[in-house]
C-alpha cells in the first residue's frame, strides 16, 4: 500500500499539473484539425488569446482570494461593465486619465468593501449578497450610462492598454498582458508567503478555527473583497480599453468564466486550497476554447454549451479531489 505521504505528494503534484494538463490537451484538440492549424498555430493567434485572457484573469486574482477563503462573488460580470462605464462617463465629463483610472478602481473597491461588509458583518450568504449585487450593479451601469454606450474622447494612455500593435506578429503584446503577469506574481506572493495568505487559507479551510485562533474572520473578509472589487474595477477598465467605450451590457456570464477558471485550476469551492498560477492557466483554457470554437467556425450556441460542459467538468473534478482527500 501507498505511505500516506507518497498519496499527498501525488495529490500536490496532479493539483500543480493538472492545469497544465489541460491547457495542453484543449490545444492540442484544436491543432488536431488541418484547416485550423495554420491559423491555430500562430504567433499573431496566440496575441490574440493573451489579450482576450487578460480580463478573465484579472478577475481571478480577485476571486481566487475570495473562493479559497470560503466565498463567492456573482457579481462580477456587472462590476466590470459599471466600472467601464463610469471610466467613461469620467472623461467625457473632462477628468483627467488619472482621475478616471482611480475612479474605476474605487467604485469596483466599493463595491466589494459593501459586499464584504454585508457579508463579513452581518454573516450572510455571499451568494444572496452577491446575487443581489449583481443585479444593484448592472442596474447602476445602465442608469449611469442612460442605457447605451458610453463614447468617450480618445485617451492613449487608456486605449493603448489593450490595444493589438504589429497583429501579425506575438511581440510586442498590449500592456494589459504584462500588466497582468506582474500582478499574477504579486498575488501569488502574498498568497504563499505572507500572514495575509495564510490568513485566506486557514479561513476557508475552517473558519470556526480559524475563529478561535485569534484571526479576525470578519475584517478578513471585508479586506479580501474589497481587495478582489478593486481588481474587478481593473477588469473593467481593461474592458473599457479593449472597446475604447463603456458598455453597460458587457460582461453579463462573465463571472462564470472566472469561477470555472480558478476551479479548473485547483481551487476548491469549499475553500482552503487554491493558486494564482493555477487560476492563471484556467483562464487561459477559457480563452483558447472560446479562440479555438471561432477558429473552427462553431456557432455561438455551441460555444455556449462547450463552456457549460467545462464549468460541470470543473466543479466535477473539484469534488473528485476532495473525495480523494477524504
């Protein structure tokens, strides 16, 4: 029989590769056929992928955090489509590029710290109150933005985010990719080596204990979505670059990419255990199944079936892996 030590290196292992795993198996899917591969295969395709990964994984920086403490946000989708807006509505009103940039940030960080409030405070279901934001949010968009989209002034700062320079080659990449990456290390940082990230997993692993041992779950709470909303206002401003207008009927389902991103990469829905570079390759998978479903000429409806499948997939495999544990 196995050491119970060999078992929980292989689990450690199949968690640390498994996203990989995948990734490598959805490409090469797609490479498979003749028609698609010389189009697949390119370093012009792969910028495009980078770039349509970057608000997806912003946003699981975000709620990476929040699902390995134990929680969960809908509202994520409607977030960035307010927060895009109001970055709009900012500079058409005359603000500066500054001022807007931090005005999308600060609402999204609002919004989460209200979540967190209620959630943290008033111990309710992070699913009630972010179902309920979800709707306040998106609602807000459309009022904000009179119910159609926001034209601003052309801002190169802002707009050269995530534009597509030289596009038939992979360098350079817009900067919302690098921006991305620098963040994704950060995050990753301070999720394995600081007292904060051990404080998300203790939380999420148990939060009675977690109670008892002195941390105070609900303040953590209240940082850890205020934190994710900030990033949520970053997607959104990386969503406001990528249309060059604010949108306030973007986004909607966006949320759902973002959870199946960070469960496909090793986080569990009960909380406890999870990763920034795992969370990263699922939204690159999310990215190269919606690249790959264009490429081979899908319609959208089967694109749609193909992500709900991936997202039963990933909550299935987030249960096999803690029967495993058991």
């Amino acid at each position: 029989m196995s050491s119970p030590n060999k078992l929980t290196a292989s689990r450690r292992l199949f968690n640390l590769l498994g996203p990989f795993l995948g990734l490598l198996l959805v490409i090469g899917l797609f490479s498979m056929s003749s028609t698609v591969r010389p189009y697949f295969l390119t370093g012009a395709n792969f910028k495009i992928i980078l770039t349509q990964t970057v608000i997806v994984a912003i946003g699981t920086l975000g709620m990476t955090m929040i699902i390995v403490s134990g929680g969960i946000d809908l509202s994520v989708g409607s977030v960035v489509a307010l927060t895009s807006v109001v970055g709009a509505v900012a500079l058409l009103k005359g603000s500066s590029v500054i001022i807007s940039i931090l005005l999308t940030l600060l609402v999204g960080a609002g919004i989460g710290l209200i979540n967190g409030i209620v959630i943290g405070g008033f111990r309710m279901m992070p699913f009630i109150v972010t179902l309920g934001m979800m709707g306040i949010a998106r609602g807000g968009a459309k009022w904000i933005a009179g119910s159609q989209t926001v034209n601003a002034p052309e801002t190169p700062f802002i707009d050269n985010l995530m534009a597509l320079k030289d596009p038939t080659h992979l360098f350079p990449v817009p900067r919302g990719v690098w921006i991305t990456i620098v963040l994704a290390i950060v995050m990753a940082i301070v999720m394995q080596r600081t007292v904060f990230g051990r404080y998300l997993f203790a939380i999420g692993a148990n939060e009675s204990a977690a109670r008892l041992s002195g941390i105070r779950v609900q303040l953590q709470k209240v940082v850890i979505y205020t934190l994710a909303g900030a990033f949520f206002g970053l997607a959104g401003l990386m969503q406001f670059s990528r249309l060059t207008q604010g949108d306030p009927t973007v986004a909607i389902g966006l949320e759902l990419d973002i959870i199946a991103a960070v469960v496909i990469g090793g986080a569990s829905l009960n909380g406890g255990s999870g990763s920034i570079l795992g969370s990263m390759i699922g939204a690159l998978i999310m990215a190269v199944l919606r690249n790959g479903s264009n490429q081979m000429g899908w319609p959208t409806y089967m694109q749609e079936i193909i992500i709900g499948a991936v997202i039963i997939l990933a909550v299935g495999l987030d249960k096999l892996r803690q029967r495993t544990k058991s």
